[in-house]
C-alpha cells in the first residue's frame, strides 16, 4: 500500500531521549509531505481523502438538491394570511383596500397610496366619519395637500365647499376648475345674505316642519353672531328679543316678495315699541333688556361690515359648480379678527343653503387655517354642528391646523370650549400629522394616542411626507405633486 502513510512513526514513548523524538518529527513532517503529494491513480483508489481536496466540483453538488442556478427545489406549504403574518412579522402594508385618490407613496411599503373617505365608510373596520384632521407647521405641505385632495376629487364628481378662505389662496383653484369665488371686502361687489332659505325642501319633510327648520338656523345664526360680538353668552330675555324680532322681520319680507335681511332684524331690535308690541309684553321691558342686543347686530348694518351681508346675495349656489370659495382676505389685515370671525359665520351660515339637501352628491368641506376659529366658542358650535351631521348629509368636513395645541386654545381644562374642540377631533375618522416642533409632541401624542415609534417619525417627517392614521391603521405617505398642481398650490412664490 504504498499510497497509504503510515501513523506509526508519530507515536514516541514518554521516557524517549531527546534525538528519538527529533527523529520522530522529522519522519512526521517527510509523511505529511509525501501524503499531500500523492494522488489516486485509479477510480477504485482508497476512500481514505488526503488534506485539503474537496468534496464537490467547483460547479456545486450534482442532483435536485443542489442550491445553485435556482435548483434548489422545495416542498410546498399552505397557511392562511393570519398564520403568514404571525410567521413573517415584517411583510409591507397592504394598503387600505378600497378604491380612491392617489396620494402618493406608501413609504414603508414602496407602493401607491391612496384614500377616500367616502369609499372607505362601510369597509374598514372602526372607520366611523369621513372627517379629516390635517395638521403640521409652516411649510411642510399641508395646503397642498388640503388643495391637491379638493382637485383631485373634483375628477371624481365630488363638490367642493371652502366656506372661508382667509388668505385667498384658494381662488386660483376654484379658477382652475371653472368654479366659484366670492370675494369679500370693503370696495368689492360680493354680497351674501345668510338669512337666505335653502334652494329647496327635502321630500321627506313637511313644509311646516321644514318652517320650523328654517327659523332654527336663522336664530342659531342670529345668536353666533350676538355672542361673538358681545363675547359672552345671551341672557334669557334677549334670546327672546331674538326670537321676535325674526319673526317679525320675517313677516314683514313675505309681505314685500322677498327674503328676510340682518338689517331688518337690526330695525326690529331698535325700535322698542314694534319689540314690546310683537312680544306682548309691558312697554320697554324687552326693548331694554335687548338694548346691548340691538347694538351688536348694528355693526354688521352700519359698522365696518355694512352692506357686506345686509343685501340680497349677489351669487346664488349652483349645485353643478365644481367648487365654491369665499375669499376673505380683505377682512383679515388688522390685528382684531372679529370681522373675519363674522364673516366666517355668514358665509357658513349661506353656504349651508347648499348642503342642506341629502339628495346632492358627495362634498368636501374645508376649514383652512382653523385655527383662528377654534378660538370663538359661536364658530366652534356651529363647526360641531356640521361634525354631527356630516353621515347623513354625505359630506367630509377637512380641518386644518398648524399643531394640535390649537385645539387647547378654545379655553381652558373642563371648559365647553374645550370639550367642543376635543370633540371635533374625536370625530374625525383621519388624522394626517405632518411634522410637529418637539416642543408639540408631548400634546399631539396624548391627544391622538400616539406610540412612542409615531411621535418619533412625527418629528422627523421631511417636506411632503405625514403620518396617516386612518382608524386604527398609521402609513407614512410621501405625497406626490404633478408639475400643474406644484405651480398651482405655490404658496412660497413671493418669498423667492
């Protein structure tokens, strides 16, 4: 066997002097070498395998079960999608699961993203209201996004309302989609009377109880209006003033043809002896305790609004527009923003007349820069109004803010200012957060119930990109812009 390297020289016994275990060594290393230089000369050579040659060619195993050029072949297995998700916890999101609006791209998932609240209502578990809450701080791209949503479902047959518009940025998107605008403002012909009766009367509603209906809007206008200019709540008695002047008002404008105006209610209140008479109460008791009453309304018939919403409207609603904007950047330059506040309320008021008809097709209400009505408790119940009714009207109420601490401008802890605003968040079935200061971060996780990953990735958030928590479901979004929509929603084009 003369392949075959012997072991025997290797082993020395222990009491060996020292030139035995030399010569043993040096018979290992001339065995080592022999046994490295010799190969199998025949294929029946010894199974025995010298050091260092390997197992397989460099091509790799032979047979099925060899792992390269995709050869390896495994047994199939079946498991539910409930199992699977257990079984590989880290597979992408699977998206929302309903038609909508392409937003842009679900970050975590690499895929399209897109949303409706209206598709989504019926379908996605705890999706209770189409309301949506949109904040973020300057310049991140919330108006786009809030502008991008009302273009993109005008594609869609969906109408949209912006019942305030306090920086005008919205009439160059009403113009692009052939809509509406109403420009108001000291010098500009737009008027719009908010005791103006809805276009029409639901059929399954009786033309009393729709009276009725009527006359609890105007005097829920009347006293927003009151409230906000005295800054504090009505008393009994000038609710009452209330109450008779407006039927008065609306009495006299039947007889003459045409609808009711803040000005004739305003000349109900100033006249002490029509106010007592109508009431049927002791000369001057209710004129006196309707005195402050009287003067309030005065301000929007001969004050700084005067003619602005104490004329026939101008504009009637058109039920085919695409979009209607009220564009109030003339009311808003000086410090005190309580022309703008009334006038967000008459608008509001008018352009409920549109949204009253629950046979109308599906709309969108924006409520951009809100937080300068989360400040007056008179806008805040009408915006809860409008929260409550939003299913059965078919309308999605959009607000936006800057940071979620705006809500807790509405008043103080336990106060219903509070309450109402927190509630208004309640009801919005999507919140959209683009990036929050780390100073904010404490509020928003607390009212929105934020994990500790989503208040990270909240602060974090680059130009474009929000945090969607529809339901009980978060996606990070990149929101995409076509090149059109980026010239057209250009807010920062006098900063350059």
């Amino acid at each position: 066997m003369k392949n075959r390297a012997s072991a025997s020289p290797l082993f020395t016994p222990r009491n060996s002097d020292r030139a035995t275990r030399r010569a043993a060594r040096r018979a290992l290393a001339e065995a080592t070498t022999r046994a490295r230089a010799t190969t199998p000369s025949t294929p029946s050579a010894p199974t025995t395998r010298a050091q260092g040659t390997p197992l397989y060619p460099p091509r790799g195993r032979p047979g099925p079960a060899s792992a390269r050029s995709a050869r390896l072949k495994l047994p199939s297995h079946r498991m539910t999608t409930a199992v699977a998700a257990g079984a590989y916890p880290f597979l992408a999101e699977g998206g929302l699961a309903a038609p909508g609006l392409y937003i842009g791209q679900d970050v975590h998932a690499e895929s399209a993203f897109v949303f409706d609240p209206f598709e989504l209502y019926g379908r996605l578990g705890n999706f209770t209201n189409a309301n949506v809450l949109l904040a973020g701080v300057i310049g991140q791209g919330k108006s786009a996004l809030a502008k991008s949503l009302a273009v993109r479902s005008a594609a869609f047959g969906y109408r949209i309302y912006v019942p305030s518009d306090p920086k005008g940025e919205w009439s160059a998107v009403a113009d692009a989609l052939g809509g509406t605008t109403v420009a108001l403002g000291p010098g500009l012909p737009g008027r719009l009377n908010p005791l103006d009766p809805p276009p029409s009367r639901p059929r399954d509603v009786t033309e009393t109880d729709w009276a009725a209906e009527v006359r609890k809007r105007r005097l829920f206008l009347l006293a927003s209006l009151a409230r906000t200019i005295l800054r504090r709540d009505l008393r009994p008695m000038e609710h009452t003033a209330l109450d008779v002047a407006l039927d008065t008002a609306v009495a006299t404008a039947t007889t003459a043809g045409r609808a009711p105006l803040l000005g004739d209610v305003a000349s109900v209140l100033h006249s002490p002896g029509a106010l007592d008479h109508a009431a049927g109460s002791p000369e001057g008791q209710l004129a006196a305790a309707a005195r402050d009453l009287a003067h309030a309304l005065r301000r929007l018939v001969r004050g700084d609004l005067a003619d602005l919403f104490d004329a026939p409207s101008t504009v009637q609603v058109d039920p085919t527009s695409p979009i209607l904007t009220i564009d109030l950047s003339r009311l808003g330059d000086s410090g005190d923003d309580t022309a703008l506040v009334l006038a967000m309320t008459c608008a509001s008021a008018w352009m409920e007349a549109a949204l009253a008809d629950p046979d109308g097709p599906r709309r969108w209400i924006i409520y951009d820069e809100a937080w300068r009505l989360l400040r007056h408790p008179a806008l805040l119940h009408r915006m809860q109004a409008q929260w409550k009714l939003s299913r059965g009207l078919g309308i999605a109420n959009l607000l936006v803010i800057h940071r979620l601490s705006d809500l807790l401008a509405a008043g103080d802890a336990g106060s219903s200012g509070r309450a109402v605003a927190e509630g208004l968040l309640a009801d919005c079935g999507t919140r959209v957060l683009y990036r929050q200061e780390a100073d904010q971060l404490a509020d928003t996780a607390r009212l929105l119930g934020l994990t500790a990953v989503e208040a990270g990735a909240v602060a974090h958030l680059s130009r474009g990109r929000g945090l969607w928590k529809v339901a009980d479901r978060s996606f990070v979004v990149q929101h995409h812009l076509h090149p059109t929509e980026r010239a057209l929603y250009d807010t920062d084009s006098r900063m350059r």
